[in-house]
C-alpha cells in the first residue's frame, strides 16, 4: 500500500508540474485498487448480480420483432435497397458511361458497355449497363462516384429470383425500378444533394404508402 500511495502522489506530482492540460486537475478523480477479500476471491457475488440481471431480462421482456411480411418497416431515407437508373426531363437515361460506378464499386458488380452517343449533349451511353444484386453488398458507393446522380439506391428491398440470371438487372430493368418507384412516390429523386451526401436534402423519409414527398425548393440562381 505504501507503494501504492508513493506512485499516486509520483504521478500527481508529475501533472502538477506539467504544461496546463484543457482538463482542470480539480475534475480527475485518483481512484485505487479495490480490495479482494474472500467473497469476492470466490466470484460468488458477481455470480449472483449476473443471474439477479438474467431473471430481471427474462422478467421484463418486451420483444421487439416486426411481424414481416404482414408489418411493413419504416425505412430511412438513405436506405440502400435496389439499384435504380435514373432518367433525365427528356425521358432518357441519365448515365453517361464514364464507368466511375463501377471502378469505386468494391464487390465488382457493375458491368457497363459504352457506345456513342445518339444524343449531342453527351458523347456516350450505356448500351449495356448490368448490375448483379447477388453480389452487391449495399455500400452506396456507386451513388456517391456517379457525377451526374444517374444511379441511386431505393428502398425496394424485398427482391428474389428463382434463378442468378434473374437477379442480373440490365439497363431496361433498372430503368423500370424508376418508373416503379417514381410512380409510387416512395423513392424522391435524390439528385438535390446537400452537404451531407446525396440524400441528405429529403424532407420527408419514404413511406410503404403512396404519398406526396417534400423535395427542397430550388434556389434562385445568383447573377454573374
């Protein structure tokens, strides 16, 4: 004990004489061993705090489980279920094939052919575009990479397939989750970013009913 008490005095000395710390020495508290006595050598009274704690669980139950398929959860907003491809005010596809989706996707799940353009504001498209949702692993990188906000991840998350080839999702399959989700009105498009990342400027999370989603009013462009 007498070692015990130069050390701590050793060590108060030495913060003492220290540069000022942000902490005030009047906040640290000096707390000692604790001493084992033969209760406590036994593991008895830790035995018994764990099973008053077990019986108090079994006691005061309340389960928590979401009755699914009958009970629809309520997702967040950035819940990253089925990819989508998002299509512009002219009813085109917004992806520009610059493949920056499928360099950042780290579980190599995105296949993107290009071909040119048949439209003059941008020189190439997807003429294949396939993402394997069996491999995907739900990161939200590929929304995050994508310059033009063509890809985004919805809220669909109840998906199968009697077979792999099924769950390949193509150009057309993609652009149909769009049409899906815009008509449903359960996916906003995600395009009015924010500082926060791509979703962060939804006012109001999706729904598993149809319903109006508050998107943030457009800014008025400052003159030059």
């Amino acid at each position: 004990m007498a070692e015990q008490s130069k050390s701590q005095s050793d060590l108060q000395r030495m913060s003492s004489d220290a540069a000022p710390q942000p902490i005030g020495s009047n906040d640290v508290n000096w707390v000692s061993a604790p001493t084992i006595g033969f209760w406590e050598a036994t593991f008895l009274p830790a035995i018994v705090q764990g099973l008053k704690t077990t019986i108090r669980h079994v006691i005061e139950h309340k389960p928590i489980t979401e009755q699914f398929p009958e009970e629809k959860p309520t997702l967040p907003p950035t819940y990253r279920g089925v990819h989508r491809l998002n299509r512009d005010e002219q009813g085109r596809v917004k992806c520009v094939a610059c493949f920056l989706c499928a360099t950042a996707c780290p579980a190599h799940c995105i296949e993107i052919v290009a071909a040119p353009s048949p439209w003059p504001d941008r020189d190439k498209f997807p003429e294949i575009f396939v993402i394997d949702e069996l491999k995907c692993i739900g990161c939200g990188m590929c929304e995050e990479a994508c310059p033009v906000d063509a890809i985004e991840m919805t809220s669909l998350y109840d998906i199968f397939g009697m077979t792999r080839q099924e769950m390949l999702y193509d150009r057309e399959k993609l652009l149909s989750v769009y049409d899906e989700t815009i008509k449903l009105a359960v996916d906003p498009i995600r395009t009015q970013r924010g500082e926060l990342g791509p979703a962060s400027g939804i006012l109001s999370p999706p729904i598993n009913e149809p319903t109006e989603i508050a998107m943030p009013a457009p800014q008025p462009k400052q003159g030059r």
